[in-house]
C-alpha cells in the first residue's frame, strides 16, 4: 500500500508541469475576474449593502467561479494522453486540486473584497461558512457535469455547453423548485438551514458523480486490447 502511494505521489509530480500548462488558465481568469468584479459592486460605489443584497453578490461571484470551473477537464490533448499508462483518474484529480486550490485563494480574495465594502452589522449578518458552501456546490455541480460529458463523449472541450448548463441550472431551479425545497434563501428565512443541508447534499453528489465517471470506459479499453492482441 505504501509503496503504492509512493509510486502514484511520484507519478503526479511528474505531470504536474504538463499539467499546469494544459489548463486554459484565460478562461479561469475570465470567471473569476468577473466574480471579483461583482464583489467590488459596493466597494467601487461606496453602497453599504444589507445582508440579504450582500449574500446575492457573493452567490453571483460564486457562480462565475463556477462557469470558470466548467472548463477544468478542457483538454486537447485527451485522445493523445490517454494512451500513456497513467488511470484517468489521476490525471483528471490533478487539474481539480490544481484550479481548486487557486479557486479557493480567490474565494478567499472574493470574501476580502465584500468585506471591504460591508458595514459591520452587513458582514456580521453574511454567514460566511454556509455560503461557501454553496460556492463549492455550485463549482462541484460544473465539474460533475463536466466529467459526465468526458466520460460519456469523445469531446475534448466540454467547457462551452457545461458553463451554459452551469448557468442555467441554479436559475431553472430557483425558479421551479418549490418552496420548501429552495436553494436561494436569504439569511433571515426560517428555511435557511434547510437550504443549505440540501447544498451540501448537491456538493457530495456532484463529487461522487464526478468520481464515478473518472475511469476510462471499459470498453474502449478493452476494443484497445483486442486491437493490440489482433496485431
């Protein structure tokens, strides 16, 4: 077991550099540029804005992280990387810990800016746990869909058609879900608790779903080995 985590903790140190130039890097900018745009709204008008307006800010930063991260599994190079020895899985982990880690300093940058432009008693209203956990939601929803379409196509971009799914998504239900199944709740709502148990229930499926859908198909492996063995 040890030496097995070994040999995969080398194998991702050896692609991280590969990696790190893979990733479409101006489109992750775009969205979160775009989010910490949105967040400076108050700072840059001087607006003092209530808790309630102030969490609506931060959900839209947050969904432009989100559309960012649609374009996480975008890869060019796909069909040529997969024919080396190393699982899908691996390699698909490293570009989310990657984008995921420099998401998670630009969250923090999101939270710095709205705190800048928030009286005391706005920020202190803001429950800053719960919507982070929507953020996090929100970018694991991008990123299971993104995998479903890797692992159920041959496309080598799923980024375009996932940040338009990722976009209409929370807007279709938030305008179809009934009440008591409402996403987008203000602090002050008596089912703000309620809401956000069913986020993290949307985050840990979206994570799992994207696990699931990280292996390479069987089948193609296994036309790839009968081809080898026929020649």
């Amino acid at each position: 077991m040890t030496r097995a985590l070994v040999r995969r903790a080398s194998v991702a140190a050896a692609l991280l550099r590969p990696t790190l130039r893979s990733l479409p890097w101006p489109l992750f900018a775009a969205g979160w540029g775009l989010g910490l745009a949105i967040a400076a709204v108050p700072v840059l008008f001087s607006t003092e804005l209530p808790a309630p307006l102030l969490v609506n800010v931060v959900r839209a930063a947050a969904l432009c992280g989100a559309v960012g991260m649609a374009f996480v599994l975008d890869d060019p190079a796909r069909h040529t990387t997969g024919v080396p020895p190393v699982p899908r899985p691996l390699r698909q982990a490293l570009r989310v810990v990657v984008v995921w880690l420099m998401g998670a300093v630009w969250w923090t940058a999101v939270l710095g800016v709205v705190r800048a432009g928030a009286d005391t008693a706005s920020w202190a209203g803001l429950p800053v746990g719960p919507v982070t956990v929507e953020a996090g939601a929100l970018s694991g929803l991008a990123l299971a869909l993104a995998g479903a379409v890797v692992r159920f196509s041959g496309t080598r971009a799923p980024g375009p058609a996932v940040a338009g799914a990722a976009l209409a998504l929370p807007v279709g239900a938030a305008a179809l879900l009934p009440p008591r199944f409402a996403l987008f709740v203000s602090p002050s709502d008596p089912g703000w608790a309620d809401a956000h148990v069913l986020w993290a229930g949307i985050l840990i499926t979206a994570l799992g779903t994207w696990a699931l859908c990280g292996p390479e198909p069987r089948r193609r492996l296994g036309g790839r080995f009968r081809r080898g063995g026929g020649g």
